[in-house]
C-alpha cells in the first residue's frame, strides 16, 4: 500500500507540495503516512478505496428491480405479450428474531418496556411453538381469490372453455323486461388488430344465442378488451334481434329442409316426440332456446365454423311454413301420410278456397319444394361377410320364431298400463 501511494506522490507532483496523504476505509478508520518526496505539497485529495463505484440495488428502488422482472419490453408489448411473472412479497413468513437462535429485537418483536432496548435471546414468554407460528402466518395470510366453482350444469361443454355456458337474460331495454330469457355462449375467440400507437392489441369475441324456450330466439357477436363485456354486448345485441319460429305440436319442426350459408350445409329433418336433439351441440343449443324438443339435423362442408352453423340454421327456420301457410299459398289441401299410421291419408290444412285443377308440371312434395333438389348422403349399407355362411341362416331362422317378443311385451305393459 506505501508503494502505490508513493507512486502517487510522484504522479501528482504538479498539483504543489504533498505533506501526507490520509486513507479512508469503510469502517471509517484513517491512517496519515508521511510524505518522503522532496516536492511540497500543499493539498492532497482523499482516496477512498470502493470496491464498486455504484451498487446496483442502491442506485434502484424495489419496484423498479421488480421491473425488470415482471415487465414486458416494448418490442413485447407491441407484439401483445404480457407478463409472465407476478410480484412476490419476499418478506412473507419471515418475523425478526425468528431462527435458531430466537434474537429479541426491542420495539420489533418484543416490548421496549421488557428489555430495556438490549438485544439478546429471546425470552420464552415470546417464543412461538412451530405449529402456532404457522397458525398465525395462515391467519395473516391473504386469501388467495378463487374462483366460484361452478356447477357441472353450468360449466358447458368442457370445464376449460365458455362454449356451452349459460350467462342469463340480456339487459333491460327501457321498461322491457326480457322475462323467461336464458342466454349460451357459444364461441369466445380471441381477435387482434394493429393500431398506429400500440401496435397489436388485443380483443375478445363473443358469439351467444338467446332464447325463451316458446318459439322466441336470435343471436348475436360482441367484441370488446374483456370476456365479460364482449359476452355482455353480444347477448344485448341478441336480445335486439329476436326471431319467432313456429314450431310442430310444441315439439319438432313442420318439415325437412336444407339450407347452405358460404360453404356450410345443413339438413333438417323432423322426428317423432321422444326422439330428441340428434345435432351438432351448436344446433342443440339453438334448439333448446327456441324450445325444439325432437330434431334431427346433419352438417355438411365446413363444421367448425360456428357463425356460418348458426346463420345457416337460423335461415332454414325462417323459410319454414307451417301447413296452414302452405295451403293458403297453394290453395290446396295439404295431406299427410306417416310410415306408423300405415300411410293412411290425413288432411292437416285446408285453404279457405281451394282451387279444382293442378299444372302437370307443378311441384307438390315437401322435399321437392324444401330440399332445392338436393338430398341427404346416406351411407350404402355393406352385407357382412359372414351372411354367405350357413351357420348364420341357422341361427336366423332359429331366432325367428322369438322376433319382436320385447316389443310386443312393452305393447301389453301400455295397454295395462292405460285400461288401469
């Protein structure tokens, strides 16, 4: 150390005479060594030996160091990242004086009064077991907020997604009260755009169907920077635009049709009372809010798209006629032969006048006028290959005497039931 400062000395002759140099350590300790250099020195700056010019922790606050951890870069922020790391409260468990050796500090963890401000052991007044130190932390401890759990009626298709779940009526428009509305989502997307400023930003997409189960229903898509606003918005907007849809006893649609919205396809067909919702989930939802109990419907092209499922739906229920409509628009009966009714002729509808004479080239099917010449792809029924082997005719023709015997048992079960 007297060698460096001596070449110190030398190098600083220019600045006048050097009568001695002081150090200054950082336990604030000073040392004077003399000077043996023929020059004087008149003044002579302090040298205080730092190992760093500026501690990093110093020279930030604490939120700022947590900056750096929790933040996004600009560069993320344009490209809609967020934070993947949230700040942590270090000091939570941690008391003073707790540890091994229990240290008692006055005015911290124990009383000023019972120590006289003098550091030392911790008495065993103040000494907390383990188990009724954790106790305590759990006591102070902030309750993490948990989501309600939501009941499996009320979870929708998957427990991960909002497709399926029910968020309730649309608000109040001025004194109209939607009474008897239920509300599903159907869709919740993500979207983003880029602006000039912030570059991309973020949304989301809510897509609902609303309904009050008696023929009354519309949907709607709402976009906004939260799920709950978007999904608040699409639902007003599908409360806005309802639909009546007149429906078959209650229970199924009055005919098959078809219908094709871009490039998806869907085919309607009615089905008995008690056969229920043999559809996309999209078109089960649907119905349930118009109160179609008895469908059948199959997707054709594109069956992911929900927007252009449910548009494509919603346009075949509106070309619907009932029978009524159908014979004032052709002026003429409309009959209907049905397969368990061994296709005996029923008159449903009648117009007020009916006209006597048919075109030859008129149209009077249901799936002539309804399909748009289309019909539904049904696969080609395969013989199994055991059917050419006689041991199968054996057993057919053994069988064939006990044929419909569980059919015929649940007739006479109804019958009792009935004349009972």
């Amino acid at each position: 150390m007297t060698a460096r400062l001596g070449n110190a000395c030398r190098l600083l002759r220019t600045w006048g005479s050097c009568k001695g140099l002081t150090i200054i350590y950082p336990q604030s300790s000073s040392l004077f060594l003399p000077c043996d250099q023929s020059h004087s020195c008149t003044a002579f700056p302090r040298v205080t030996p730092v190992r760093h010019g500026s501690q990093f922790f110093k020279r930030l606050s604490g939120v700022e160091v947590w900056s750096g951890q929790t933040g996004v870069s600009n560069s993320g922020k344009k490209k809609g990242r967020r934070p993947t790391r949230k700040l942590e409260n270090l000091n939570y468990g941690q008391r003073p004086g707790d540890g091994k050796a229990n240290i008692g500090w006055p005015g911290l963890n124990v009383p000023l009064h019972d120590y006289a401000a003098k550091i030392g052991p911790l008495a065993e007044s103040h000494k907390l077991p383990p188990k009724q130190r954790g106790a305590q932390q759990r006591d102070t401890r902030k309750k993490r907020r948990f989501k309600p759990r939501l009941s499996p009626m009320e979870r929708g298709w998957t427990s991960k997604s909002f497709g399926g779940r029910s968020v309730g009526p649309p608000d109040p428009v001025s004194d109209y009260v939607f009474e008897g509305f239920d509300t599903k989502i159907l869709e919740v997307n993500v979207v983003s755009h880029m602006t000039n400023s912030l570059g991309r930003k973020r949304g989301f997409r809510a897509f609902v169907v609303t309904g009050n189960k008696q023929g009354l229903a519309g949907y709607g898509i709402g976009q906004s920077g939260t799920i709950n606003n978007a999904v608040r918005k699409a639902k007003n907007i599908a409360g806005q635009h309802l639909m009546y849809f007149e429906r078959y006893k209650d229970h199924t649609v009055y005919h098959n049709f078809h219908t094709k919205h871009h490039k998806t396809a869907v085919y309607v067909r009615r089905a008995p009372q008690g056969y229920g919702l043999k559809c996309h989930r999209i078109i089960q939802e649907i119905c349930k809010m118009i109160g179609i109990k008895d469908i059948y419907a199959k997707i054709e092209g594109r069956t992911k798209n929900k927007i252009t499922i449910t548009t494509s739906f919603f346009r075949g229920l509106q070309k619907m006629e009932t029978y009524q409509e159908l014979a004032d628009r052709l002026k003429l009966h409309v009959v209907e032969f049905r397969k368990e009714r061994q296709y005996f002729p029923e008159v449903v509808a009648s117009p007020a006048k009916a006209r006597q004479t048919v075109g030859p080239d008129e149209l009077l099917d249901f799936e002539t006028m309804y399909m748009d010449g289309r019909v539904r792809y049904t696969r080609r029924s395969v013989t199994p290959f055991y059917a050419k082997f006689d041991a199968y005719h054996r057993k057919k023709r053994v069988h064939f005497i006990n044929r419909n015997q569980p059919a015929a048992q649940l007739a006479r079960l109804v019958e009792e039931q009935l004349g009972a």
